[in-house]
C-alpha cells in the first residue's frame, strides 16, 4: 500500500458499529479536530492523533454527562472537568461538577 491509498484531508467514515467519525485523516490515520457519534449515543468533539483521541477535547455520555478537558491516548489525561446531573430550576441551570486532574482515565483527587 502506497501512501496515495491512504485516508488524507477531511472524511466522513461509518464504523461497522454506527459509530460515525468526521474529521481529519493523515495518511489512514484519524488526525486533526474531529466529531464522532458513537453507536451507544455518546458522542466526541476535539482532537485526534493516530486514530486516539488525543489533546483537547469534549466527551458527551447519551445521559448528558460532559467531560471538558485533556485526552491523552483515547484516556481523560490532565486537566479537566466533568459537568453532570445538569438539572433545570426556577431562576436558571443548576450544575453539579468535578474539577481536577485525570491520569489514564481515573480522576486524582486534590
């Protein structure tokens, strides 16, 4: 396979599971800013390196939790925070939120 084969530039690809990656591609590999809808609801913006997501990004459960912060090899890695039971009262939006720092996916408290 020559490099000429491979993915490069902006793309649409539909994963056999649903999941719909758009975004960047650099020979064959997910890279650069991307949106992906993964097939269980739950969907990605931000970046990607060699088909992880990696660097900043913004993670979306199907339930509305939200994670804002850094990835690192298709993990929660670095600074960031998750915003959850996001719930409507009378005088606005009531939020409950976790800040801190993430390493390999598991959140170190302060």
């Amino acid at each position: 396979m020559t490099h000429s084969d491979l993915f490069n530039g902006h793309g649409v690809f539909c994963d056999n599971d649903g999941t719909v990656y758009d975004g960047d591609w650099v020979q064959g590999h997910k890279s650069g800013v991307a949106s992906v809808k993964y097939a269980n609801g739950d969907s990605y913006l931000g970046d990607y390196k060699y088909g992880k997501r990696h660097g900043k990004g913004q993670y979306t459960t199907k339930d509305g939790e939200i994670y804002s912060g850094e990835f690192v090899n298709d993990m929660k890695h670095g600074n960031g925070h998750i915003i959850k039971d996001n719930t409507l009262v009378k005088s606005g939006i009531t939020l409950h939120f976790i800040i801190g720092m993430w390493i390999e996916d598991e959140y170190m408290k302060n």
